[in-house]
C-alpha cells in the first residue's frame, strides 16, 4: 500500500487572523476528538503550520496519508463540520492553494510498516 505525503499552501482571508487564532485554539482544545476522526481519513500525521509572507497570512497543511480514506467533506463526525465551518470562514477560495513536491520522504521502515 502506499502513502501519500502532502504540503499544501491556503491563504487565509484577510482580517481573519483572530478566527484562525479561534480556529487553532478550538482544534488544540479538542485534540481527543480530532484524533479520533483520523483513523476514518487513514490520515496518520496531520499537522497545521502558519505564516505571515510580506503581510498575508498562510496556513499549510503537511500530512501523511494511506490511501481509501474518507474525504473530510464527508465525515459525520461533529469535530470535522466544525473544522469545516472554520475553513469555509477563514480559507481564500480565490487563491489557488500550492502544492509543495515532496523530493525526499524519510520514514523507518519500522513506523512506515505500522501505517500500511
């Protein structure tokens, strides 16, 4: 089976810079629940970054995935609607969200064999 390593950039709307501060806040608060979602994506590592590029703000997600997972958007689980409602608020949809190419992936054998 095999994995797929992601590292996207989104651009967060402007003036939204307190709801994504929310938005963090709420996901780390909530981290029991969040966690429990992942196993339905085969999301195996999941992680939220955040940057200010010459006064815009951009989220990045890096994750770590098998494949056959459920989309996000498809999840009944109340933690991922909530997710969503907060990216619908806070996500640009007009910018194009970049892909970053992943050149080297180092997993050990031993943590790889443990998520296929």
């Amino acid at each position: 089976m095999k994995l797929t390593v992601e590292l996207t950039r989104f651009k967060v709307k402007k003036d939204k810079t307190k709801r994504v501060d929310e938005w963090i806040k709420f996901l780390n608060e909530h981290m029991e629940e969040v966690l429990l979602t992942l196993d339905d994506e085969k999301m195996y590592v999941e992680t939220i970054f955040r940057e200010d590029l010459h006064g815009e703000e951009f989220m990045y997600w890096y994750s770590v995935q098998g494949h056959g997972g459920q989309e996000v958007t498809d999840s009944t689980h109340w933690i991922d609607k909530k997710h969503l409602e907060f990216w619908k608020e806070c996500i640009d949809e007009t910018f194009t969200p970049i892909d970053l190419t992943p050149e080297v992936i180092m997993i050990p054998e031993e943590i790889r064999s443990k998520m296929l």
